[in-house]
C-alpha cells in the first residue's frame, strides 16, 4: 500500500508540474538562477567525469582490437555512434542526478521540515509552481545541453587516447559517417526525458520530508537513488522502443 500511494503521490507531482509548466508557473527570476546553478556550476563536473570515461572506454576498445584483429579503422565511428545515442545523454544524467538531484531534495526537504512551504500555501502560493516548475524547465533545457558538451568531450578525449597510446590516426577516428538523424533524434529524446524525471523525483523526494534533519537525509539519499534509478529504466524503455521503430537497426 504504501509503495501505490508513493506512486499515486509521484504521478501528482509529475502532473502538476506539467500543469505548472503550461501555465507559466514560476518566476522568470528563479527560473535563471536554476538554469546557473544546475548548468553553468555542473559544466566542469560534467566536463572531467565524462572526459575520463572516454578516455577509458576508447582505451579499451583499442587494446581489445589490438589483440584481436589490430584494425582500428571503424573505432572512432562505432564510439561517436555509441556516445550519441547512449552514453552521452545518459552518462550526464546519472551525473546530474547525483548532484542536481540531492541539491533539489536538500533545498526542498529543509523547507518542509521548516514549514515555510506552508507558509507559501498560506500566502496563496502553489509550492509546486514556485519550487519545481522553474527546476523542471532548467534541468530539462541543461540536461539537453549537457549532454551534447560531455558527449563532445568524451569523443574528443577518447580520440586523444586512441592517438597518443595506439597510433590511430585522428582522421580516422574522427568519422562522424556512422551518426545518423535518428541517433540524434534518440539523444534528443533521451536527454529531455531524463532532464525532466530527475527533478519531479527529487521535488518528490524533498515534499515528503519529514521530522528535522533527518528527514532532509532521507530525502536527499533518496532523490540520488531514485534519480538514478529513474535514469537506467528511461534508458531502457527509450532504447527498447527506438529499436522496435527502426527494426532493430540502431
């Protein structure tokens, strides 16, 4: 019973959010101090974590082939593929669910507990419109955003690995051939989808803090699992049904 009502209480947060949304909902003020703080303050987090991973991944990819066959030729236009239409958009989401999502919980948690969120209802303000809409917006235009910077910086590492530890000439590893409009499409989709599920789950997270600090632990704790979580299963069923649509050829 209590995992439906916790469903029941998501899906109205997710739909009066939306409502939120369409109706303009928010101050243009804190819309651009959430577009700051969860674009500009996440860049270079976004930036070396996914520059690293790059690194790694093109790094093993050359010393498996090296191994095998030595023919690095189809490497670079395999992992820009990979990083447009997966790694990408979610890799920056898992990230941004870490820190974005336990930021969203921790300022909200601690407003509830505090009960200034009743004071906004007793002023005739929706907490939702003034707390979540603005965050909404924000995360599901940086997310987007995000996504295209790390995905760039990831090829762009993993290509000076290839170079500087196996010899692989940058005009072949550079081979955006393989990129087709519907992986850009996927990335697109992706990106929106997670920019929008990680703050409806971590404004969740923070109205159902209870009790004193605590709760605001509880809450953050469970806006980075849930945003994570959230994250894996839209990849899943984005990925699942961009392969039906297309036949299985991704």
């Amino acid at each position: 019973m209590k995992a439906l009502r916790a469903a029941r209480d998501l899906w109205i947060v997710y739909v009066s959010t939306i409502a939120g949304v369409l109706r303009r909902g928010g101050a243009r003020g804190e819309l651009v101090r959430q577009l700051h703080a969860i674009g500009n303050k996440s860049v270079l987090f976004i930036v070396v974590t996914l520059g690293f991973i790059g690194m790694v991944m093109a790094y093993e990819a050359c010393s498996q082939l090296s191994r095998i066959t030595g023919d690095y030729s189809q490497i670079g236009g395999q992992f820009i593929r990979l990083i447009v239409s997966d790694f990408g958009p979610t890799l920056t989401a898992l990230m941004l669910a870490t820190r974005v999502g336990a930021g969203i919980a921790a300022e909200i948690g601690s407003m509830k507990v505090t009960e200034q969120i009743d004071a906004l209802r007793m002023s005739g303000v929706q907490p939702i419109d003034y707390l979540i809409v603005p965050r909404f917006i924000a995360s599901v235009i940086m997310t987007l955003l995000l996504s295209v910077i790390g995905g760039l910086v990831m090829f762009g590492a993993g290509g000076l690995t290839a170079e500087h530890s196996f010899g692989v000439n940058p005009e072949i590893f550079y081979d955006f051939t393989q990129v087709r409009p519907r992986h850009l499409i996927l990335m697109c989709i992706k990106a929106l989808a997670y920019g929008a599920a990680i703050p409806i789950v971590a404004g969740f997270c923070g109205l159902r803090a209870r009790g004193s600090s605590e709760g605001v632990g509880w809450a953050t704790t469970a806006a980075v699992i849930g945003g994570s979580f959230a994250v894996i299963v839209l990849d899943f069923i984005i990925s699942a049904a961009a392969l039906f649509v297309t036949g299985g050829d991704l």
